[in-house]
C-alpha cells in the first residue's frame, strides 16, 4: 500500500507498506520514496545567481605513482580541466593539489575563486602545477578542502570531488578517520579511484562519510567523461542538508534506516537526537532526483484489532534560527490481524529492496572471500549473488557478475569462478556493488 502527503512545493514523500501483522508480529518495514523536482523553484532564474550558493573543491593526486604511466597524469589535468569548464557562473571553486600534504593550486592564498570566464581559464592554465611527486594522505586534502570551504560560511551546498590511484599510505588510518569526523556534515565527495591499486574500503569510508559516491575509472583516458559528469550533477543540486526525521511512539524502536536507492547505504548510525523519541538521518544535497530509503521499526505488542501510528516520518531542512522546516511527510502504520492472507501479503517495494541489500552483501562478502583464497566460499556466494541480480532485474549488476563468474543456471544461482579474471573487472563488480534498481513500476 502507497500513501502519499501533503508536500512542500518541490519535495514528498510516498510510504509503501503492507500495515498489516500477525498477532505476536512486531517488525514494521515500509519504503519511503522521497521526489525533489523544480527545486530550484523560487531562485533567481540567472546562472550566476544559482551558482552563488554552490562551492567545490576538486582534489586531484599528485602522488609519484601518477606517473607511472604518464598518461595518467594527463588524463587527470584533463578531467579537472573538463569539470572547471562545467563549472555554472557563480560558483566557488579551488583546486587542490593532493601528495602527503595539500597545496591549493588555484586560486591560492586559502580562498575560493568565483566562476566565470576569466577565472575559469585561469584555473586550467594553473593545472600545470598538477605534477607528480611525493605520497599521500588524503586527510590532509580533506581538511584543506574544509578549510577553503570554511573561507564561506554564507554557501549551503559544499561539494567535493576526490580523485587518486593509489593507497592512503602516508597516514595512519586513525588520522584519515579524526578528519572524516571533523569534516562530516560540512560538505560532500565523490570519491574516484583510477586504475586498480587504489583500495575500495577505504574509498567508500570517505564516500559514506561524506555522502557522496564512490566508482572506478579503470582506464585513465575515461576520466574526463567521468568527471564531467560528476560536476554536472553536482550542479543540479539546490537544495543542501535535508534530513529524514523519524518520530515513533513510547516503547518502539527504530532497528534501522537504510537508503536503498540509488544506492545501498545504511544510515543507521548517523542518527542524530531531534527531540523527544525523534532522530534526524542525514540525506546531504538535493536536485530534481528522487530516492528509496527501507524504514525499519520494531512496535510493541498489541492485540488483534489494535492499530497505531508505527512511526512518522518528516523531510526536513533546518532554518536559520535553529528551527527545522518540514518539507513533507508521511505516516507508517501497524494494523494486527488474524487474517492469514492480510498479514502474509509482502509489499513488493520492501521485497524488492530487501533482495537488493543482499545482493550488495553477497557480492561484497564474495569478493571478500576470493581475496582471501576462499574460492567455495566465494562461488557461494556470488551464485547467490546471480540468483538476486536475476530475480530482481538488476542487468547492471548482472553484467559486472558474468565477467567474475561463468553463469551456469541464474535461476538456481548456479556459477563457477571464471580463469584469468582481471583485476578490473573485479574490483568494478565490487565497488558498483551498492548500486540498485528501483521498482518496476
């Protein structure tokens, strides 16, 4: 079942649920589709305008390891080029030189420049600075990016884009994870890896941190239409800090909230306390988009006939004076029953969700495995893997499987470990893991 709010104009929110349990049941799940669309309804119509709310930062490696080939190097000056020219008039940027320390590059003297023709020219001449040397850690290049961004505390909408090729070798992992505590919530990253010595986990503890995306670009040469389009999203995007507000009754417990749409990321334990029996999960920036998040709700026992509100559930953007705006909101409803049929029947959006994190779980756990040479553990594993990517309709995630594994029967999850695979393939299948398919409609 679907229901739908009265909504903000830009944003609302659906629930899809079955509300119905069985007598003894406690568990309530319901998909909440949140839909931004005309957000930048309101604001002045003028590109320049638009980007005066906007900053980026680009950080690109320049550890000695970019060399090699040198290509690489190019390729990155190049991308970082493309993504200056996408650059809307009005927005702050700065480009960062990243080895085991952090040098602005441009503009320099640890502020942002304002976009627009000048200044854009001026920053891809500056990309010559952009040359390989040295180590790296990258949580120098994390805080010199907060600090640039700090230089303007009147823009909402704070955005990264992190590119390296290798390890974070020059730092402890406690100094990289002190950082990524400092920096949470002030801005966002896509973080990029190029080539395949760069490690994935940690990747996507920065991206997961940062609410951003993480990705592989195996050939250096797709750099710049990866950045690209990386830049022209992050120029979509208007609205900045929005939450998803949950408020349940007296005794119900939230076991845990999950975005499962675009991508798998649990935002469990990023709760913050928003009043009596309220916690706010962060959502980060905004464009016209819209995305699947999996609610999970444990209630307190009541008898057949009872119904109560399980949970409400509010997207909110908090207001100068310390208030939250509600954008939109939806309610999460338990109904106990003792009709089989009625408390039996799965909504088919948590279904269909459901599969998808295991199936991210499968190809992570099974990848995990073949790296540790457990190769029965492994084919497990992705055989189940193939069954989820099959039954759920995610091609995408299929295709990445079938260069890892020889599919023998994808119905029953039938595979075996392919010869020679190549450590790109590997390494795509397991960072595009967490990318989903949405329902059917």
């Amino acid at each position: 079942m679907a229901t739908q709010s009265n909504s903000h104009p830009g944003f609302s929110v659906d629930i899809f649920q079955n509300e119905y349990l069985a007598d003894g049941a406690r568990e309530v799940n319901a998909i909440v589709t949140v839909t931004a669309t005309g957000t930048a309804a309101g604001l002045p119509s003028t590109d320049g305008a638009r980007g005066a709310d906007s900053a980026v930062v680009i950080m690109v490696d320049c550890s000695g390891s970019m060399d090699y080939p040198p290509t690489k190097m190019r390729n990155a000056r190049e991308a970082t080029a493309v993504a200056i020219d996408a650059l809307r008039d009005g927005v702050a940027f700065a480009v960062v030189k990243g080895t085991h320390e952090a040098v602005e590059v441009y503009p320099g003297e640890g502020r942002l420049a304002v976009a627009g023709q000048a200044t854009r020219e001026q920053a891809k001449q500056a990309l010559r600075k952009l040359n390989p040397a040295g180590g790296t850690a990258i949580g120098t290049w994390l805080s010199l990016a907060d600090r640039l961004f700090e230089t303007r505390p009147d823009i909402a909408i704070r955005h990264g884009i992190l590119l390296t090729d290798g390890r974070n070798e020059h730092e402890k992992p406690r100094e990289l994870q002190r950082v990524l505590d400092e920096v949470t919530g002030r801005f966002t990253v896509d973080c990029r890896g190029v080539g395949t010595d760069w490690e994935i986990d940690e990747l996507r503890r920065i991206s997961s941190a940062l609410l951003g995306t993480v990705d592989i670009v195996a050939e250096p040469s797709g750099l710049a239409e990866d950045f690209r389009s990386m830049m022209e999203k992050t120029m979509g995007k208007q609205v900045a800090d929005v939450a998803l507000r949950l408020w349940t009754p007296a005794n119900a417990v939230v076991k845990y909230v999950k975005q499962v749409a675009p991508t798998v990321e649990d935002l469990t334990g990023r709760r913050a306390e928003a009043g009596p029996r309220a916690g706010d999960y962060p959502t980060g920036s905004w464009g016209d988009e819209s995305r699947d998040y999996h609610v999970c709700v444990e209630v307190p026992n009541a008898p057949v006939g009872n119904e109560m509100l399980a949970a409400r559930i509010s997207l909110v953007l908090p207001r100068p004076d310390g208030n939250s705006e509600v954008l939109s909101q939806g309610l999460v409803r338990a109904i106990w029953t003792d009709d089989l049929v009625s408390s039996t029947r799965i909504s088919p959006q948590v279904a269909h969700y459901t599969g998808q994190a295991e199936l991210s779980a499968a190809v992570q756990e099974g990848m995990a495995a073949h790296r540790a040479g457990d190769v029965d553990r492994a084919t497990a594993k992705l055989g189940i893997a193939v069954r989820l990517a099959h039954e759920t309709g995610n091609e995408g995630t299929f295709k990445l499987l079938q260069k890892v594994v020889d599919v023998v029967d994808a119905k029953e999850g039938t595979v075996r470990f392919r010869k020679n695979v190549s450590e790109a393939d590997s390494m795509t299948l397991e960072t595009r893991s967490t990318k989903t398919v949405r329902v059917k409609k």
